[in-house]
C-alpha cells in the first residue's frame, strides 16, 4: 500500500467518524426538544384544569341566585341569561370567560341582544353592564352575579324603557325652549315635563302603571298638574280635557271637546249663584232649561256610548289592536291645544287677549272678564259671551268655526233669550217715560 492509498483512507476513516458524532449530536438534540415538549404540555394542562375548576366554582356559587327559568346555558364556555318582563321588555345576556380569566383578573366578555327593546337601550345596557364588571374585578366580585344583578334592577325595575322612543320624540319634536322635560322617575314610571308659551307655564306629571307581566302603552296612563301659573278654573278644566285625552288612548279619530265634561258637577261659583233668591217665574224657566239640559247630556253620554260599542265592535273583527302610545299624544295635546292655544287667543268679541300678559295679574281679574272654553276650543270672555248670546240676533255659532255655542253657563233656549231681552227693553221704555214725565 503507497503513502496516497494511506491517506485516502485515513480521509474515509476521519468522515465516517464525523457522521457518527453529527448523528449522535442530532439523536441528543431530538430527545431534548421532545423533553421540553412533554414538560410543556403537562404544564399547560395544568394551567387548563386549574383555569376551569375556577370557573365552575364561579358558576356554582352564582347558580343559587340566579332562576331556573332566566339560566337557558350555564357552562364554563358560556353563560346565556334570559330576562322576559314582559311581551315589550325581553332581553338576552351572553357571558364568556376569556384565556386569561383568573382569580386576579375576573373580567368577562359581555354581549346584550333584544328585539323589542331600543337600540340606545340595549347598547346602555350593555354598557353598564362592561363598567359593572371592571368595577367588580377589582374588587374579587363574582361577574356572573354582578351581571344578574345589574339586569333585574335595569330591566325589572325601570318602568319607562317601553317608553324611551317616545320621551325622546317629546323632547325633540314637541318641547321647544323653555318647554323642557324636567326628569324622569324610572322606579315609579313617571315622566315630568314643563309646558311654557311665553310668561305661563304647567308642569305635568305622567305616570304609567305597569304590572302582571303588562308594560307601557299596555296598562294605565295617569296625568296631575304640579304647578302651574295659570287661572285655577282653567287648571281645572285643561287637567279634565288631558284624562279624556288618555281615555281616548291617543285616537285621532275621535272628537274630544268640552263635552267630556258633561258629567261633571258645576263649579262652586255656578252653584252659588244658583243659590241666590229669584223670580218664580225665572226659577221655573231655569228649572225647565235645566231639565232640557239634563236631557241633552244624557242624549249625548248615550250618543257617546253607542259610539263606543260600534267601536269596539269594529275593532273586535279586525283582530287585536296595539295600543298608541299616549305619554307623547297627552304631552302634546296639553302643549299645543290646550296651554298654547289659550295663552295666544284673543276674544273673538272684544278683539282682546282672554288672559293678561302678566300671569302675576291674573288674580285680579274680574270675574265678568275670565276666559271661557266653548265645546269647539275656542275661547271667550265671560262678559262678551254673556252680552253676544243675550242680546239680538240671539246668534249661537262660534265667530271662529261657526259651531254652535254650546256652554254649561249658557243653556237658555232661543225663545227665552228673546223672552227676557223684550221684558228688559220693556222695563227699560218704562224707567224713559217716568224720566221723562218728571223731567230727570
């Protein structure tokens, strides 16, 4: 064997001996990498059972405080609450836990759904509901509880979120400055707005009442006057007008005036001076206008009755109908047909305001000068009135609609108009001709 034979294997020994320590080296690495591997994975299924044995034990002790009926999932994935108040005031709360979920950082995703509620509703909810649970992290709270508890007391508690579209209409489309809402009592369902044109104001109070599984517009609708600045005959008169509004539950349809009234004792100043002492003859003339008055009213409660049943009867054959929504319609009426309508009307007769500009004055009117509502809407002053139906022609249609002049005060017929007018000027041709004889 040469010396270049001896070195070529030398070479070939020197190479084989190298892939041995490069096979042993990577046969090393390999059990390395597959140990660190296996020592991860257990750790990590550690941290996973730890993490869900924390959850569960956060479900279980939420579970005892929580209804059967509203848990419809109750998992350590998911947790779906449902909250059915009523056919309007349902709402669906879905919880998850995120990875890093833990006894040191219990936030949880929150997501609010509903189909009846109001979007803004929902998404204040859901607000809520996020600053809630920050607020219970820290302090080692359980979410799911803190969770529950925030909804009954948003959703069962708060009677006017049926409502809310409608109280934001108000306030956008019927109350103009100064016109303002002045709150909302939630708790109790009442709404509380100020109704102001110029120097007179109202301040109303509508409340719904909402119970057995029954929500806003279903139910009752109350409405009270506050505070107002206005004549106490006229506050009287415009709080009878708003209720028959309420009892005619929004209905454009039908015709509400002064005659709704007709049921209504008369006011302490007609019955005092039905008290005072008078002629036979015009005591039995009042009694029979009364008689015919009474006649009248009880033709017209009859007239509004049958009305009623036709109603009633129609709208059974359409099926069931929802209610209109009447915190908005009464708030309007009260604003725009009642208090803006009187504050601006002149006597139709003395082309004069019917109230001062000063509400500070309005104590210190003259009883002959306050301001009566006709059944049409209009108003008068009391005296022009009394002068317009006393005196020829004995005219009884409104100067502003032309409706006939129907008016609690004024239930004289026609022929005693004339009547007692011809007895007047007579008495007054007697008191000319003694003046004139005795030359006064």
């Amino acid at each position: 064997m040469d010396k270049r034979q001896a070195k070529h294997l030398a070479r070939m020994e020197e190479e084989e001996l190298r892939r041995i320590l490069m096979k042993k080296e990577q046969e090393r690495e390999e059990r390395e990498r597959a140990e660190r591997e296996r020592t991860t994975t257990t750790s990590g299924d550690e941290e996973v059972d730890d993490r869900k044995r924390f959850i569960l034990g956060i479900l279980s002790e939420a579970k005892e405080g929580i209804p059967e009926k509203v848990r419809i999932a109750f998992t350590s994935e998911l947790v779906q609450l449902l909250y059915d108040y009523s056919s309007l005031n349902k709402a669906i709360v879905k919880v998850s836990f995120p990875k890093a979920f833990s006894p040191e950082s219990r936030l949880v995703h929150v997501e609010v759904a509903s189909k009846t509620l109001h979007e803004e509703v929902v998404q204040k909810l859901g607000l809520g509901l996020q600053q809630e649970v920050q607020k219970g992290s820290g302090q080692g709270a359980n979410p799911i509880t803190a969770v529950h508890s925030f909804c009954t007391s948003f959703l069962g508690k708060n009677h006017l979120l049926t409502a809310y579209e409608e109280i934001q209409r108000i306030k956008k489309e019927v109350l103009a400055p100064p016109s303002k809402v002045l709150g909302l009592e939630n708790g109790k369902g009442a709404v509380k707005c100020r109704l102001q044109v110029e120097k007179y104001y109202i301040d109303i109070r509508v409340r719904v009442f909402c119970k057995n599984s029954v929500d806003y517009p279903d139910g009752n609708v109350e409405v009270s006057i506050t505070e107002s600045n206005l004549p106490e005959d006229l506050e009287k008169s415009f709080l009878a007008l708003a209720e028959a509004r309420i009892r005619l539950h929004g209905d454009e349809g039908e015709h509400l005036d002064a005659s709704v009234l007709d049921d209504r004792p008369p006011e302490k100043e007609v019955q005092s001076k039905m008290k005072k002492k008078i002629h036979w003859k015009k005591k039995v003339n009042q009694t029979h206008a009364s008689s015919r008055t009474e006649a009248e009213m009880k033709y017209k409660a009859q007239e509004r009755e049958r009305e009623r049943v036709k109603r009633a009867l129609e709208e059974a054959r359409k099926g069931p109908k929802e209610q209109e929504p009447r915190i908005y319609t009464v708030v309007k009426f009260a604003l725009d047909d009642l208090l803006n309508v009187v504050v601006k009307s002149k006597c139709p007769i003395c082309d004069k305001k019917v109230l001062p500009s000063d509400p500070k004055h309005c104590s210190k009117i003259p009883s002959k000068m306050k301001a009566d509502r006709l059944y049409c809407g209009h108003f008068y002053h009391h005296h022009c009135l009394e002068t317009y139906m006393s005196n020829p022609p004995f005219d009884d249609t409104c100067h502003v609609c032309g409706a006939q002049i129907n008016h609690h005060r004024f239930s004289d017929t026609r022929e005693q108009l004339e009547k007692r007018w011809a007895q007047k000027q007579a008495r007054q041709r007697e008191i000319q001709d003694l003046e004139d004889l005795f030359g006064m």
